[in-house]
C-alpha cells in the first residue's frame, strides 16, 4: 500500500508541475502569411493565460523589410476585451488546480497510510483537479470563438471568431486585392493539450492511489487452550470436591474417571 500511495503523490505532483508549465506557454495561436510582388510577410500572435499577448512578425523578399519582431502586450491593449477577461479567469482556475493537486498529493505522501480517511480525502482533492483540469481547456474552446467575434468583428467566411481550429486562403481570409495571396491558420497551442495531460496523470494517480490490497493485512487471532496445569483456569462452578484434574490439560473429571474426558489423556491414580 505504501509504494502505491507514493506512486500516486509523485503522479500528483507531477500533473501539478505540468499545470504550472501551462501558465508559461501559449494556449492558442494565431498564423497569417500575405505575399505580393515577391515580398511575403508572416505574423503570429499567441495567447497566454492571464493577460499576455504576444506578436511575432517577419519579412522577406525585399531589402526594406524590417527586422523580425516579437512584442508583448496586453489583451486590453490589443482591443480584446472579452478574451482577455476569458484568460485571466482560466488562469485563477489553473492556479486553483496547482494547489489543490499538491495538497492532495502531499496528504497521500504523509496521512494516506495511516488513515483511510486522509487517503480518501487526498483522492478526492486529485478528482477535484482532474475536473478542473479537463474543464479549462474545454471552456476556452467553447467560448473563445464568441468572444473574440465580439472584440474583433470581420467579414471573412473563416476566421478564429468563428471557429476554435481552422485556416483560410484567399478571399475567404478578407483578402480585398486580387494581387495580394493570403493564408491563415489558427488553433490550440500547447498549454491547451498539456492541460489534458496533466488529468491523464492525476487520473492514473487516483486509480494507483485507491487500488486495495487483496493480501490480509495481519494474522488471525487464534487462541489456544491452556497445556499445563497452571495455565488452565477452572470455573469454580464446573468442579466439585471429589474432581480429579487432568495433568494435561487441566479439565476437572470425575472421580471414578480414568481418562480425561476433554483430552483422552490417562488420569492419575487418586490419591
């Protein structure tokens, strides 16, 4: 029991460090790529839990082209109202789970043994981060898409206010000119899968936490009877005056008996 109860706190604490790498990496992103007359321009802008926003630009095919950048900014800054409040409060969520994913796993590491209780509670704390863990990720593809239409209004077929996965070419990007070539493609980054991966632990960390022993967990008390005389007691009730007692066992017998009636051992001769 005590192996699997450390087996399910280093999974615990494992799916907590995989969460907190969550908070450092994007968790969705969008690519766009536009040419014309030989000179292609490549952005990219990722989405980060809390308020980060960052944008990468690139150029080439022309000699003016400007330095690759890499800006960080604000939602708010960018005009994304309603998504930026969508990340800050995924991102409290995360951190909730972080903490209640270390404190189940510590519960399991110093009371699971020694308590069924506590290791009742510690599993319990890790479902409650495996929900909170598969919920996020599953929210912010629901809403995200509203969201970002209302911040962002276009008149594209195709666009990530749309749509949570996607791509587009052409007009269907909102390309106006017929000599410019567009492509875009959008989607989940890798805090968003990581999020999934981390419930994969803390789901294998419950299962490997609450399995039971089969073996017996002690002997059974078994009692024996006394095999001496003074280890025998005798109930006053049960002998008389002219009982004779058995060496062996210590079972009062009749008088006339020559063998003791508990063990079948010979009687003394009376005295």
């Amino acid at each position: 029991m005590r192996i699997r109860l450390l087996a399910g706190g280093v999974l615990g604490i494992a799916a907590a460090v995989v969460l907190i790498v969550t908070l450092l990496v994007g968790w969705y992103s969008i690519s766009a790529e536009a040419g014309n007359t030989g000179v292609n321009a490549s952005g990219q802008v990722g989405f980060y839990l809390g308020d980060k926003f960052v944008t990468t630009e690139s150029c080439s095919g022309s000699s003016s082209c400007p330095i690759p950048t890499s800006n960080t900014s604000s939602y708010e800054s960018q005009g994304l109202h309603y998504v930026g409040h969508l990340y800050q409060f995924l991102q409290y969520a995360i951190l909730g789970a972080i903490g209640i994913a270390i404190a189940g796993a510590g519960i399991l590491f110093a009371r699971g043994e020694k308590s069924a209780r506590f290791r009742s509670l510690g599993i319990t704390l890790l479902t409650v981060c495996v929900a909170i863990a598969i919920v996020v990720p599953v929210v912010l593809a629901v809403l995200q898409p509203g969201d970002f239409a209302h911040d962002s209004p276009s008149s594209a077929t195709s666009y990530p206010g749309n749509s949570f996965f996607g791509s587009c070419s052409g007009s269907a990007c909102g390309s106006s000119s017929g000599s410019t070539s567009s492509t875009a493609s959008w989607g989940p980054g890798a805090g968003w899968y990581l999020a999934f991966a981390a419930a994969g632990l803390l789901m294998v960390a419950m299962a490997v936490s609450s399995f039971k022993d089969s073996s017996p967990t002690g002997a059974p008390n078994v009692s024996f009877q006394a095999s001496s005389p003074a280890q025998a007691q005798v109930e006053p009730s049960q002998s008389g005056a002219g009982d004779r007692y058995c060496p062996a066992c210590g079972k009062a017998n009749l008088r006339s008996s020559s063998f003791c009636k508990a063990c079948g051992k010979p009687l003394p001769p009376p005295p």
